[in-house]
C-alpha cells in the first residue's frame, strides 16, 4: 500500500489568511520530502474555512519546489469553470511538473459556489460530463476548433492566425492527457461506475463510513466491465483522516476533541450536511436517527487515532472492512499545533505504513502457503 496525502484544505474562521497558505503548501513540501507520493489539493470559491479557491494555482507554487511527488488537482470542478480555461491550465501545470500531474476532476459540491457560478439549479452532472468531453476533445483535436455543446460552444474559427500561434490550444505534457481520477462522496456510487468505464481511476472520500467505502469498490468493476477496462485494485485511492502521536493520550486530546482541529473539520461537513439532509454519509448504520450523528460520533467512528502500534492495527482492521486498495491518502487538517501536525506525517510515513505493508505482505504470504 502506497501513502499519499489529500487536503481541502479546512481552517477555523478567523485564521490569518497568509499563515493558512504557509502552512498548506508546508505540508505538500514536507509529503514530498518523506517520500508521500502524491498530493491532492481541493478547490473552493466561496467559503473562507475551505480557502483554495483555484487547486490548480496552488500546484504551480510548490511545482518547482517538489522533487518526486505526483501532484493532483482534488479536484477541479468543471461546471464552475469553462472547459476552454481548464484545458490550458492543465496544460500548463502538466508541463511545469513534467508529467507528475494528476488531473482530478468533479462536479463540485460547495453549494454556495454552485450558487455563485449561477448553476445551483442547472443540470450540474451533464456540465460535468459535457466539459471533461470538450476538455478532452480541445487535446485530442486541431485548430480550428468548433465544439458545439448545451452549455459551452468553443470555436477560434474566426479568428484562427495559425502561423502566429492564435486560436492554437496548448497540448498537455503527459500523452494523450494527465490521468484522470474521480472521487465518490456516497455509498454505491454510480458516478465511479461511469468513471471506470472511461479508464479514470477512483478516489474514495474520508468522510464516509468504511462500509460505505467497500461499496465502491464493486461499482469500479461494474464500469471496467462495461468499458473493456482492467480492474486494478492498485489504481484505487483511499482517504482516511488519520493522527499519529507518541503516545495514545496526546493522539487522543488531538485529534478526537471538538474542539480539536479534527473536531472543527468534520463539525464544517456535519453543519453544511445538515443543511441539505444529507447526513446519511456519516451513519454506519442508516436507521441511526439524524439526532445521534453529533461531531463526537463522527470523530469516533471515522477518525484513525493514536500510537504507531495502535494507528497501524486500526489501519489493518480498516482494510479488512473495505478491502485492499493501492493508495492510502492521508487527510491534511488544520496545523492547530504545528509540532504534533508534522510529527504525524513524519510517524506515518516513517514508521506506521512500513508497519502496515509489512502486516500485509506477512498475511500475503500466509495465505499463499496455505492454497
């Protein structure tokens, strides 16, 4: 199992702004110096808790600043942007980090953006589909370009001046494009099906239950079945937010407090989930009553805390539920004690998942001498 990192990222209100970024882009450069090898960035306009509001800008900051790690847009969502900006920023990014770019793509779910971008009420899916086609359509094709669609037409027909380079679109470094990948917020979610279908790979949120988790995976072979497509379970990310500590005590103060950074995170999503009635996402069980899914149920049912030995057995017993996948991805939160946010990731990566892969690779083994 490979470990990488997804951020949002989330910070309380009030948080110097400039400090915040400071912290984000830190905690990508210090992924990549402990060999993490990837990172996710979300994007959000509108909202001054989840403060990114273009991952793609964000990327090119520490472009030049990583050495080895894959970097991936978490994501981009195409209904709010227009498909002509997106192909050539993209572009862009792939050859600034010479191919270790990841193109992730979504159709957004920050309401308000929604709102702001004037598509609260539009058919938000069929932008989706209609923008990563015409996306895909500007890198595959020539000038001049004439893509007629339901929400965008992209032409540069008439004002096409080939041998100056005008009305010419930017191919991206990676051949015919970036990877593609799409992450599921909710239990059978057809969206990956579809993804899969289309080769795109599957990233699994953090905020779901974990038997909620395992049901992505059979939605995944659903779509490579249909596509002709080969189901790899190495292709398929998990997000899990997860603290490491030296000790349980301090692991538990952390990170399983409400009024810890964990705490704030995921009391954000309950309080935009409640807003909508949709806060099924959070229940291991669907009967649960609304009422009983508070912040401390969250914490203690979907965050991995404490020791290396007891992060890691809680890592193994979190696989046994949802399966083996290929990429862990630790979930960034707010630096609310600098210190103990980067002794966790230096503790995940130097000592729990060598713990973790060893477990697996033991249990591989076991299993092969017993067939």
């Amino acid at each position: 199992m490979k470990l990488g990192f997804f951020t949002m990222p989330m910070h309380p209100p009030g948080r110097d702004y400039t400090q915040t970024l400071k912290e984000d882009r830190e905690a990508v450069l210090l992924a990549d110096r402990l060999g993490y090898c990837e990172a996710f960035i979300g994007e959000h306009i509108t909202d001054v808790c989840e403060t990114i509001p273009s991952c793609l800008s964000f990327i090119a900051s520490v472009a030049h600043e990583t050495k080895h790690i894959k970097l991936g847009s978490g994501t981009v969502n195409l209904p709010n942007n227009h498909p002509a900006q997106v192909a050539a920023h993209v572009a862009m990014v792939d050859h600034m980090l010479e191919g270790r770019f990841i193109f992730g793509i979504g159709p957004g779910g920050l309401r308000s953006d929604m709102e702001a971008c004037g598509n609260l009420d539009a058919d938000r899916n069929a932008m989706f589909v209609e923008s990563i086609n015409q996306i895909l359509a500007l890198w595959a094709s020539d000038a001049p370009y004439d893509l007629k669609g339901r929400f965008w037409n992209i032409s540069t027909g008439r004002t096409l001046i080939r041998e100056a380079g005008q009305g010419v679109m930017l191919k991206p470094y990676q051949k015919p494009h970036p990877p593609i990948a799409v992450t599921a917020v909710v239990p059978h979610s057809k969206g990956l099906a579809a993804a899969a279908e289309r080769g795109w790979k599957p990233v699994s949120a953090n905020f779901l239950q974990p038997r909620w988790v395992a049901t992505h995976w059979p939605m995944v072979e659903q779509g490579c079945e249909r596509g002709g497509q080969r189901a790899d379970r190495r292709d398929w990310r998990v997000c899990k937010s997860v603290f490491v500590a030296d000790d349980d005590a301090t692991a538990r103060r952390y990170a399983k407090s409400v009024d810890g950074p964990y705490g704030f995170y995921f009391w954000n999503l309950l309080t935009k989930r409640r807003s909508t009635g949709g806060v099924e996402i959070f229940k291991h069980d669907l009967a649960l009553p609304d009422a009983a899914v508070t912040v401390e149920y969250i914490l203690d049912r979907l965050v991995i805390s404490g020791s290396v030995a007891s992060v890691v057995d809680q890592l193994l017993a979190f696989r046994e539920i949802v399966g083996d996948f290929g990429t862990l991805l630790y979930c960034g939160h707010d630096w609310a004690d600098p210190k103990l946010a980067r002794r966790s990731m230096e503790l995940m990566a130097e000592k729990v998942m060598p713990a973790v892969n060893a477990a697996i690779g033991g249990a591989s083994r076991v299993a092969g001498a017993l067939r």
